[in-house]
C-alpha cells in the first residue's frame, strides 16, 4: 500500500504545472473531452507501465540502499528542476499538436511523446526501482497522473488561469523535497 500511496503522490505533484498537463488543457479546449480523456488515459499509462517496468527491473539488478540514495538525490533535484527548470508551459508539442487532435490515438502518442523522459516518468521510474514493485507503482503513478490532469482540466475549465503557475511550482517541488529528505533519512538509516 505505500508503495501505491507514495506513487500517487509523487506523480500527482510532479504532473502539477508540468508541460504535459499543460498539454492537456490545450488538448481539451480543442477538442472533444471523450477523445482527451481516451487518448491522455492510454498515453499515461503506457509511459508509467514501461517506466515501472524498467524502474523493477533495475530495482532487482542493484542493491537496494544506494537506490534509495539516487531516489532521495533525484527527488530533490526534481524539487530544483520544478522551481528552476525550463518553462514547460512553451511546450513543443503543443503547436505540433494542434489541428490534429481528431482521434485518442493522436492525443496518446501526442501525450506519449511528451512524456517520455519527464520528471513525472523519471519519478515512476525511481519509485519501481526503489521498492521493486512493479504493479502497485504503475497504478499509484497513473492514478496520480489521472488526479493531475483532472484537476488541470477542472481548474482550467471552471477558473482559467487565476491560479498563479508559480504557486503550483512552489506546492509541487515542496513534495518533491520532502520525499526526497524523508527517502533519504530512510535509506541513510538502513546503512
């Protein structure tokens, strides 16, 4: 259970302000919420099911205290990359993708492609790796994921943009910070 509670947390705090759910709320004000939700639902889960896949496997090929070490290290570097990092909302893949947003296949590989190698992916990937557990880490990381983009296609629909990007940096790498010093704390003391 806690492997699941801490994906879900962690992936909804890394999805918050990231380019990604930015991505969706371009999606949805161009095209119909059926096809976002289908397409943003199977492009999150393929990107946190190979995340978690990949993350198990290194978890069972390395010992597990210096994962937990990186894992402590990453999330605090994740905490730095949400406050100081590039502005996500210039998103590449936004102008690339509009216009053909006619299919969830389209809006899958859209949300795919600007998935791979993000924080929130990277995350999903160092939890596997840290408790070497594959399915409750993929379904708390995409349950997290689904908590963020949901609540980004909520707020922007029913608020628009009155809720400041820098707030939700603030909020986002503050979780990262403290799971990064509570994994660290834990795996300094299983040394």
């Amino acid at each position: 259970m806690e492997e699941f509670v801490t994906s879900l947390m962690v992936s909804a705090a890394s999805e918050m302000g990231d380019k990604t759910q930015l991505l969706v709320l371009a999606f949805a004000a161009q095209a119909p919420l059926a096809v976002v939700a289908s397409g943003v639902l199977g492009g999150l889960l393929t990107t946190n099911l190979l995340a978690a896949f990949i993350g198990t496997g290194i978890g069972m090929a390395l010992p597990l205290a210096p994962i937990r070490l990186a894992a402590g290290v990453l999330f605090l570097v994740f905490a730095g990359w949400t406050l100081w990092g590039p502005n996500e909302s210039e998103s590449e893949g936004e102008d690339e993708c509009k216009g053909h947003l006619r299919s969830p296949l389209a809006v899958a590989c859209a949300f795919f492609m600007a998935e791979l190698g993000d924080k929130t992916q990277l995350c999903a990937l160092t939890l596997a790796a840290r408790y070497q557990s594959f399915l409750p880490v993929w379904l708390g990381a995409s349950a997290g994921m689904i908590l963020a983009i949901s609540l980004a296609i909520g707020v922007g629909y029913f608020i628009g943009s009155r809720i400041p990007e820098a707030a939700l940096k603030w909020l986002s790498a503050s979780v990262f910070a403290v799971f990064g010093v509570i994994t660290l704390i834990t795996a300094l003391q299983g040394l």
